[in-house]
C-alpha cells in the first residue's frame, strides 16, 4: 500500500519529504506550525503552478507545476533563499517580500519579467498572486504565490496587432490592394471590393465568396505553380504564406502583386481558414527588371572596357623602346579611355554628343577652347560603342600630330568638320581630321598601333570606313560611320 500510495503522490511532495528541512532555520518538518503545514499542503495537490516562501531565510517549496514553470532551475530551487533562487528579479522579489511580510496581498497581471530558466535570457509574462502566510500567532511569515505564464498569449496578441498594423498601414498608404478570408471546409474565399476589382470579378459576388479556382484561374500561367506550392506548404505545415505573382487585368495585361497571409487550424489540427493580404509590387518589380537590365548592361560595358583596355597594354608595351615610354603611351590612352567614360557617364550611357568628344580630346592634350582647332558640325549624338571608338581615335590622331604633325613646336593647326548625310536609307556621320602649317608629312614605313587603332575602331565590318592621306601639308583622315537611332533629348 506504501509504494501505491508513493507512487500516486506527487513527485514535489516526495522531495518535500525526503528534503533535509533540519538543517535549515524551517528545522524538521514535525515541527512545522499547522499554518505552514496546511499552506504546503495546499501547494503540493495544486494543478495550478504554486511556490511559497517561508522563514527568516524565505525558503522556497512548490509544487509539479512549478517545477515545469521553472525549466532547468529545477529541483534545485527546494529550499532555497527567494532571492538567491531568482537573483536576475532579486529587486522584483524583495519588493515582494516586504509587502506580504507586512501582510499585504499582491497581484500582477501580464507581469514582464527576464528570466534564466534554461541558460540563457527570456523575456516571460506571468499573471502574478501573492497572498501572506501567517504563523499560529497571526504574525506574517512569507507568502503563498500562484504563478501563472501568459508568455504564448501575450507574444501572439502582440503578434497579432503588429501584423494588423501593418495591414493598416499598407491599407492608408495606398500599397495594399485589399484583404481576403479563404474558408477551408466549404472552399470558399470571401475578398474586399478593391481586390474582386483587381481580380476582374463582381464586388458583390466577391463578397458573398467565390471558388478558390476562380481567383486561381486569373493567375498569369508561368506563375500559378509556384502559387500552389506555397499554399499547399501553409496547410501542410502551418508555414507563413507569401508569394509574388501576376494577375490577369480587364485589358488582359497582367498587375505584379504580393500575396500574404497564414493558414489556422483547428484543435485537432485540421485546417480552418486562411486570411490575408495583398499588395500591388508592380512598381517595385519593374525596378528590379531595370536594375537586372542595367546589371547585365554594366556586365557587358565592364568586359569591352576590360577588353580594350587588354588591346591598349598589349599594343602600348609590344615592341616599345622602353618600359618608360610604354607605360606613358599607355597611360595616356588609358586616360582618353577614361575622359570618355566620363562623358557617356554624364549622359548615363545612353548616348554622348559628339561635340563634347572633340571638346574633351581637345582639353585633355591641354589645348583650350578652339585654340589650334577648327571644329564645325552639326549637334550629332554616339551610341555607346561609336563614341568610345571616336574618342580612342581623336586621342591616337592627336597623339600623333602633337609628335609628329600639326599640333607640335611649330605652331600648326586641325581643322575637324563633321556633316550627316545618308546612303541607302541610313543617316551617315562623316568627320574629316586635317593638319596644316605643321611639318612635311610622310607615310611611316610600317603602321603603328595608333594607326591599327584608327582605322579599326569605327568597325568596318559595320560599314564604318576610314581613310588616311599623308599630304604634304599635313596629314588628313576621313570616318565615315553609319548611325544608329539614338535619343537626342
């Protein structure tokens, strides 16, 4: 009968009994006055969790549901000092100590509290009942305290309003296209009039609940499987439900949104319902579009500049009289190179004029304004392409007059004349380069790589074609390059 009787008795309440209590200031537990007696009585056959605190040194006793309300301060908590038990809220539990100790009750609702039950900090919520325990002689000896965690509540209260504030916000600021309820069980999704409307559907029919099908099939096709997986994950897993999609508008365009919401469930885990909201992402995915664009585009403007950049070392540095002079020339072109970067920047690469390439050429050799230049033409702009291959090659032609032609120690001058004309259809830039009053000039006897450059950087395979005329009174080259239709804003 004892071991039936021991084993049906709660666990607390074989600690209680097997603990050493005289060795404390408690002394042995039959001499514990009949108050004490019966208020640990009523603690160890509480289901609710209990903890008292009794005597001079506010010895802990509670019972089962405690010890699980405790987590790893457990059992070592049995007879220990309140504040040593507790020493993280040791200012909290001495406040309570002295009000009980004075015979007065405490109660706390959602009391927020941090604790260390399992190594590390919590922030817990506790409905809190300190009721005080009086000796035989009525004077106040500890407290008895119901204790009970409203954590899970608290967290999914907060949780909640959060989210409804956020819908709020989406709502009023204009980003959230309405809210839906998806009855489970009878397959039917009640939705607000501005998302039937942006669903195409009647607003009273929306209202009045309609086929999950119904919504589904307006669905843009590439985008409806992934859809599905999602949905199917809240049910199956009570996961967040967030997806982006397109859906199919009366024009037959189609609108980016993003869906939201989360699946509830029953107590026996069956689903119920699923709520949620939408949001129109239209803007925000046309950004990301032009920003992939842009990417993909710097990607490609990176690898031809790295490109050119390899041709002008290899060609600066090959068969060069010296590191030195190598590293200026190719300086020097890495410099144009970059001068013409800076205009097409200015134009956010869309195109650049060709007015402000000679303009840079001309200062970037340190010449100002028409100074030694005769520049005419019509205002024509440059794909890309176009005005980094001209301003690698005004820089060679420059380049080469200032150490051999009319722009060195003599005093000479270039003219350069652009005009727009047309051939089969297309519009055609010609720009004529022409020295005069510099020294006599003579063909070299081989071409060098700033003459290579020249003649290769208006892409003859695409119709582009430059001349070069060794006159004797200067030299003089002609580009003639098809244009390509480019924005002259």
């Amino acid at each position: 009968m004892d071991d039936e009787r021991m084993q049906a008795e709660p666990k607390m309440a074989q600690r209680v009994r097997a603990y050493d209590w005289g060795a404390t200031a408690m002394g042995a537990m039959d001499t514990w006055p009949q108050p004490l007696r019966t208020v640990v009585d009523i603690v160890l056959s509480s289901n609710l969790p209990m903890v008292m605190a009794w005597g001079p040194d506010a010895q802990l006793i509670y019972n089962d549901a405690y010890a699980v309300f405790a987590g790893g301060r457990h059992p070592y908590l049995l007879g220990l000092n309140l504040l040593a038990a507790w020493p993280e809220v040791a200012e909290f539990n001495q406040h309570v100590l002295e009000v009980t100790l004075a015979g007065q009750p405490l109660s706390y609702t959602d009391q927020p509290l941090v604790l260390f039950r399992h190594g590390h900090a919590e922030d817990v919520w506790m409905d809190l009942d300190y009721t005080p325990v009086r000796d035989a002689d009525g004077v106040p000896r500890g407290f008895l305290a119901t204790v009970v965690e409203t954590t899970a509540r608290v967290k999914a209260e907060r949780a909640y309003h959060r989210a409804r504030e956020q819908v709020e916000l989406a709502l009023n600021a204009g980003a959230a296209i309405g809210t839906w309820l998806w009855d489970i069980p009878g397959n039917r999704v009640v939705v607000d009039c501005r998302l039937a409307r942006a669903f195409s559907l009647d607003p009273v029919e929306g209202a009045a609940g309609l086929p999950l099908e119904t919504f589904l099939e307006r669905i843009h096709p590439q985008d409806l499987p992934e859809v599905e997986v999602r949905i199917q994950e809240s049910i199956d897993h009570g996961v967040p439900y967030r997806c982006q999609y397109r859906i199919r508008q009366p024009d037959e365009s189609y609108l980016w949104v993003e869906a939201s919401g989360r699946c509830e469930f029953d107590e026996d885990g069956k689903p119920t319902c699923f709520p949620g909201l939408m949001v129109d992402v239209q803007e925000r995915k046309l950004a990301e579009q032009q920003q992939r664009t842009m990417i993909n585009e710097l990607n490609h403007r990176v690898k031809n500049t790295l490109a050119i950049v390899q041709s002008l070392a290899a060609q600066s540095f090959n068969g060069a009289p010296s590191v030195e002079s190598a590293a200026e020339v190719f300086n020097a072109r890495l410099i144009s190179l970059s001068h013409a970067h800076d205009v097409l920047t200015r134009e956010h690469w869309r195109s650049a004029l060709l007015s402000d390439l000679v303009e840079q050429m001309a200062h970037s050799h340190n010449f100002r304004g028409s100074e030694r230049f005769d520049i005419e033409g019509p205002r024509v702009r440059l794909s890309p392409q176009n005005a980094l291959s001209f301003a690698m090659a005004l820089h060679e032609l420059a380049t080469n007059a200032i150490k051999y032609g009319a722009l060195g120690d003599r005093g000479g001058g270039v003219r350069i004349h652009w005009r727009v004309g047309e051939a089969n259809g297309r519009r055609i830039l010609h720009l004529d380069w022409i020295e005069h009053g510099g020294p006599p000039v003579h063909p070299p006897a081989r071409k060098g790589f700033g003459t290579r450059l020249v003649e290769r950087s208006l892409n003859p395979a695409r119709n582009g074609a430059v001349s070069i005329d060794y006159r004797e009174s200067g030299l003089a080259c002609h580009m003639a390059v098809p244009l390509p239709e480019v924005d002259d804003e």
